[in-house]
C-alpha cells in the first residue's frame, strides 16, 4: 500500500489531453513539492516534473503539474504514442527522520 | 552531466546478503545525496534510504531498518547499499539515484542508475 494514492491506470486517443492525480497528506505533499518520474517499459524511472510544475531541459511542454493542499496532478496534451508508460509522484515526508514516499504508478495506455 | 551506473544482475539464497554498487561519474559526487529505491516486479517504486558521502550519515526507511546498510566511498565516487537476511519478497530491481540538489535527502532524484535486478530463490 503506497503513501501517495494515484489511479492504477489512465488511458487516452493521440491528441487527447490526460489527467493522473496524486493523494498523500499533511506531512508529504501538504508540506513539500511533488515530482513526477516517468518509467518506460523495462527502463529505469526518468525525472519529469520537479518541484510540482517545473519541466527538467528536453521534457516537452506537453507535460505540465500541478499542486493544491495535500493533492497534486500531473496533465498530459497532445497524447502521443511514446507517452505510453508508468507514472510515479513523489514527496519527501517529514515523519520520522524523513522519507522519501511515492504513489503506487499509473500506467498511461494510448489507446 | 552525472552518469550512475550500477552493478551486475545477482542471484542469492534466502537468508544470505546482497552487496550493490553504483558508481557515480561526470559530477561532484560526496555532497549529493545517493538514495537507494527498489521495484518488485510488477509493483510501484519503494524508497530503501540513502547516504550523503560528505557526511557520511545514512538514512533508513524504517521497514527496512536493521536489514540495509548503505554506504559510500568517496575515493572511489561509489556508493553501495547491502540487503541482509534475504527473503523472496526481496526479489526486486534496485535502482540508485542522485539528489538534484546537494547537501539534503529531501531533493528530488536525477538521475537513475540503471538498476540491478536481484533474484532470491532457493
């Protein structure tokens, strides 16, 4: 059972705009910035999205977060293809000596 | 630009240790933070702990407190994180990661290694 809550999967058409929401609490996401990594089938987790809504150079404008109390989104435009992947969020939590917490994945399908 | 690259696939027996290593190169390595996050198949991404060379203290999730000791060398610009008493629940890809940002845990990780799969099974 993952910290953060995150919908299992989304899906969409090429073209189309996504959503994946992010859950967590006081200590996680209501106290810290959320980021995003994108995992691609059998490759390892690439940052996305850091400090809820800033891109990393050559992450396209396409993708773009966002954060509100104790929940976060991260939204998709213009689906393409290769956006097909799992999506993670990510806080830092402040329990105990400190923690990194994350979501349990999304798995975005481009129908 | 900041390279990790991890050590080879193991295989270990229930009840032994596995020894990881991730080699940093292309950056300033000791006051980065090195975090350790592991991935069972098919399941989401677990936070194990970390390590800041510099300081030389270390970080653990509680789940996995007693059980991982993690490392670093700073000669060598290597950390290493060491999983005892292994069960097959362990069975997982361990994947190191760099602190954006130096001198604190709490900075998001880029980049990745590229995982090392362990396989415990009798």
């Amino acid at each position: 059972q993952s910290v953060l809550t995150q919908p299992p999967s989304a899906s969409g058409t090429p073209g189309q705009r996504v959503t994946i929401s992010c859950s967590g609490s006081s200590s996680n996401i209501g106290s810290n910035a959320v980021h995003w990594y994108q995992q691609l089938p059998g490759t390892a987790p690439k940052l996305l999205i850091y400090i809820n809504n800033q891109r990393p150079s050559g992450v396209p404008d396409r993708f773009s977060g966002s954060k509100s109390g104790t929940s976060a989104s991260l939204a998709i435009s213009g689906l393409q293809s290769e956006d097909e992947a799992d999506y993670y969020c990510a806080a830092w939590d402040d329990s105990l000596n400190g923690l990194w917490v994350f979501g349990g994945g999304t798995k975005l399908t481009v129908l | 630009q900041v390279q990790l690259v991890q050590s080879g696939a193991e295989v270990k027996k229930p009840g032994s240790s596995v020894k990881v290593s991730c080699q940093a190169s292309g950056g300033t390595f000791s006051t980065y933070a090195i975090g350790w996050v592991r991935q069972a198949p098919g399941q989401g991404l677990e936070w194990m702990g970390g390590i800041i060379p510099i300081f030389g203290t270390s970080n653990y999730a509680q789940r996995f407190q007693g059980r991982v000791t993690i490392t670093a060398d700073k000669s060598t610009t290597t950390a290493y994180m060491e999983l005892s008493s292994l069960r097959s629940e362990d069975t997982a890809v361990y994947y190191c990661a760099r602190a954006s940002l130096p001198a604190a845990m709490s900075n998001w990780f880029d980049p990745w290694g590229q995982g090392t799969l362990v396989t415990v099974s009798s």
